[in-house]
C-alpha cells in the first residue's frame, strides 16, 4: 500500500529513502539472474534465448515503461534476406520488471532467425508476457521496406488501463526517401 509524502530535506528525507530501501532491497544473490552482471555470449535462435525478470520495487504504483530497438534484425524464411525494424515495447509491469541485458540478447537472437515480421513482432510481445506478467503491454515493430512494401505490426494484451499515461510511440508512418 503506497502513501503521500510531503517533500522533506534533510535528516527527515534521508530516513524516508532508509525506509523506502529497507522495505524492497532484494540481494543480487537472491534474484538468480544468469546474465545481468556476467559475460554472456548471444544465442543461437529465440528458443534458447533466456529472458529475465527482476522484482518490482514500485510494484504497487502503475507506470509505463519502454523500451526501443532500433536496429532491430530478423531474416526473411523464405528468401533468408535480412529484416531491419525499429520495436517500441510499452508495459505497464506487475510485480515483475524486465531485464534489461537479457532483452537485449533476447532480441539479438532474431538475428538469424527466419521469420515473417507478423511472427517476430507477436512472439515478442507474448514471451514478454509470458515472462513478466504486466498489467499491459504493446508492442510495435516498424519494419523498414523489403520489395518496396513497408509492414507495421501492432499487438497488445487489452485496452489501456485507466488512468496509464502511454505517449505516441513516436515513430512516422514510412514515407518515401
């Protein structure tokens, strides 16, 4: 259950953020992650990827969080050409974060993945679920032409939660250079 606080200084705000520590600090030791902190080389395919979760310390609050790739890759099944997009990913989270390093190679293993970008962009966003249970989340893949077609895909788990500021996912619809 969270609380208003007036703004302190001082002494007053140092015990308010002892408090705030002393209620959720999870030890590193305690959270079993494989690769935050270690070298880690990158997978093979999706299927092996391993993706992690951290616990929420602001589990009680509803905030949006987001990550961007911009230069995300995938190859094309059936001619093996690559796919470039740019993904947004918008999540409200539970009681779960997403780490960071394990998304980055997560998404590193598409590389030489063959997949339609439908595919990539859904299976994404449902391993994400999957993983960190959100309250919501969307993804967007903005994929750049191939055969001089550009494919935005869309995908999310529900209708916003009230109340969830969740600003323009900021990328333009393609246009010719």
């Amino acid at each position: 259950m969270s609380r208003l606080v007036e703004p302190q200084s001082g002494a007053k705000a140092k015990a308010l953020v002892a408090e705030a520590v002393s209620i959720y600090k999870p030890a590193m030791s305690d959270l079993h992650l494989t690769q935050l902190g270690h070298e880690v080389r990158g997978f093979a395919n999706p299927e092996e990827a391993v993706l992690e979760r951290v616990p929420n310390p602001q589990a009680g609050q509803l905030f949006l969080a987001r990550f961007t790739a911009p230069e995300f890759t995938s190859m094309c099944p059936v001619t093996g050409q690559p796919d470039f997009a740019r993904l947004v990913i918008d999540y409200a989270p539970g009681s779960w974060l997403i780490e960071s390093k394990s998304l980055k190679l997560y998404l590193g293993s598409f590389r030489n993945h063959g997949a339609f970008h439908e595919d990539c962009t859904v299976m994404i966003g449902r391993r994400l679920v999957a993983v960190a249970q959100p309250r919501w989340l969307r993804i967007g893949g903005y994929w750049y032409p191939r055969g001089g077609i550009p494919i935005d895909v869309f995908w999310q788990t529900g209708p916003t939660p009230e109340g969830l500021w969740v600003p323009d996912q900021g990328v333009d619809a393609y246009r010719g250079r």
